[in-house]
C-alpha cells in the first residue's frame, strides 16, 4: 500500500467512524504534512457519490455544505505556504458533512384521535394503561405509543384523567392555552374551544401543575383544589371544592351547577348537547343558579331553567335557542336554588 493510498484508508475509516485513536493521530499529521491535498480527493469523491443517494436529515443543506467545503479547500491551497496548519479544516470540514450518518431524522409518531358526538362519553385507555373518559362534543388526540421522554396528548373539550405513574415519563395535556403536567393522578381538564365557559383543571388525587401560556400564570394543585381562568383574565382563581368527585358528575349524566351565573350554564348546555343557546341580555347573564339535572333530555332542563329564573326560551330551529325575559316578571340578578333528578 502507497502512501497515497494509506491516506485514503485513513480518511475513509475517519469518515465512517471506525478509526483508532492512533489511525487518527496519524491521519492528522498526513494532513499536516501534505503539500498536495488532491490525495484526499479519492476517498473524498467516494463519500461524496453515497451521500447523494441517502436521505439526509432536515437541518442539513448539501448545497450550503458543499459550497463552503469548496470554498474553504481553495482557500487552504491558496495558503498552503502561508498556514500549514489550517489544512486541519479539510478534516473539520469533512466531518461536518458526513456526520449525518449518525443523526437519524426524528421517528415520525403515529397519532390516534378519539371523539365524542353530543350527549355522550367515551372512555379511551392509553398505550402506558392511563384511562381518559371524554365528555361531550371532545376530542383526544394521542400517540399510539409512548416513545419519547414524556406522555403528550392534546385535548379540545373536557375529560377525566386517571393517569398511570411513571416518573421516568411525565404526562402532559395541550389544551387550548391550558398546559397540564402530572406524574400519576386523577383530575379533570375543561378546555372548550370559542366557549364562555372558563377554562379549568380540577384535581381528585395527587398533584398537577397547570399553565396558562398566553397569561403565564401558574398554579399548583392537590386534591379537592381547582384553578380556573376566566376570559380576559390574567391569573388563576383557585378553590377548593368540599366533593371534588362533583367535577366528574357528568360521568353519571349528572349536571352540577353552585352559583353558576346563566352565561355559564348555557355553555355548559350547549357544549354538551351540540348546540347554540343565546341569552337576551346582560342582566340575565348575570343572574346565578344553583341546580343538580340528572338524566334530563335539553328541553327538560331549559323547562326548568326558564322556571326557576321566571325566563322563557325560544328555538327557531333544533340547533339555537335563546333565553330572555318575560314581560310579567322583571328579573333580578339574584341567586336562586333547585334540585332537580
């Protein structure tokens, strides 16, 4: 074997990552001594031609790489003289390129996606044993399996969570602007898109760090707590609740309104049974009620809403409806109690 040739060994095992500590010592100082640096040329070429039939991962560009190798290679011939040692860039350069080998591009992760129509639940068990049980009119979109360093799913709409412990994988929820961060517990998550009703995260068991990215607050939960947030504003309203299992009523088709003020409680019914329910004016979206329905069809508790409050309702078709006033009955922003099964 030439000398030629053994520089071309050198670097091609360079390249591949196979070399000794002592095959690189030595094909550091052949570049160092080299006056002609054409003799990598070979072995050069050679990776060159395989590179172009491999697929290369997204942050690389072979045409920018290219062109700076060149560049760089001219300007080492031009100084030769003047820097020997700049001739190591012909290595540096080299590895720059043919180091994607070991970048592999990011495994493309498979996702499933889980809905529920109107009126109805759905339970969804996770690839890590995690149960999610979906409320109405939600989505759960998930990965079909768990690879990487912590559990990600994204929820539109509101679920029970009872999350499987693993401390290695933390679980994360997307919800809208909601970001919810657990090692293992039982909590429930209301984020519906374009809706009145606030955002909220209440937890049954154990601990969660809940965010909300676009106000950058943060609160930290146990049992029986819950952060809310409220349209235009800027921080959590944090409660602790005396039944937390009443966060997950709906599980039972129970609806469970304390204090809620009338624009909640259309939003609530709306999302539920998929449709659009209207309040005529502000002081009746103010009034608060409290109420428990169980196993009400949407016409039975509008009936009964629109008692209790001394209201009506009107549909112009099977999809809208709208709450207002009577004419008999001047209405009071007051708080008003029923108990309904």
């Amino acid at each position: 074997m030439n000398d030629r040739q053994r520089k071309s060994e050198l670097f091609e095992k360079y390249m591949e990552n196979t070399c000794t500590r002592e095959e690189f010592d030595e094909l550091i100082g052949a570049v160092k001594e080299s006056d002609n640096l054409d003799e990598f040329d070979g072995a050069f070429k050679k990776h060159w031609e395989q590179a172009q039939h491999k697929t290369p991962p997204h942050t690389i560009s072979w045409d920018g790489i290219y062109q700076n190798i060149v560049l760089r290679l001219w300007a080492i011939k031009k100084a030769r003289q003047r820097f020997k040692h700049t001739a190591l860039l012909l290595v540096i350069c080299g590895a720059a390129l043919f180091l994607y080998p070991r970048y592999t591009k990011p495994t493309e992760v498979a996702y499933l996606t889980e809905q529920t129509a109107s009126a109805k639940t759905k339970v969804v068990t996770l690839a890590d044993g995690t149960r999610v049980t979906l409320n109405a009119n939600s989505e759960l979109r998930y990965p079909e399996n768990f690879n990487g360093d912590k559990r990600e799913v994204y929820l539109t709409g509101e679920a029970y969570f009872q999350v499987f412990h693993n401390a290695d994988k933390p679980f994360v929820i997307h919800s809208g602007n909601l970001l919810t961060h657990v090692l293992g517990t039982t909590f429930t998550v209301s984020a519906y898109p374009k809706s009145v009703s606030p955002l909220n995260v209440t937890v049954l068991t154990g601990k969660v760090a809940v965010k909300h990215e676009q106000a950058n607050a943060l609160a930290v939960l146990t049992r029986g707590q819950s952060a809310t947030m409220r349209q235009g504003k800027s921080a959590f309203e944090l409660d602790t609740l005396k039944n937390p299992e009443d966060a997950i009523a709906w599980i039972d088709d129970k609806l469970i309104f304390e204090n809620a003020n009338m624009k909640e409680v259309a939003s609530v019914l709306s999302n539920k049974y998929g449709v659009t329910i209207n309040i005529a004016d502000d002081q009746l979206a103010a009034q608060h009620i409290t109420a428990i329905f169980q196993g009400q069809t949407l016409s039975g508790i509008l009936k009964a809403v629109t008692k209790i409050t001394h209201t009506k309702y009107t549909n112009t078709d099977s999809t809208t409806y709208t709450i207002l006033k009577t004419q008999q009955s001047p209405l009071k922003a007051k708080r008003r109690r029923t108990h309904i099964e």
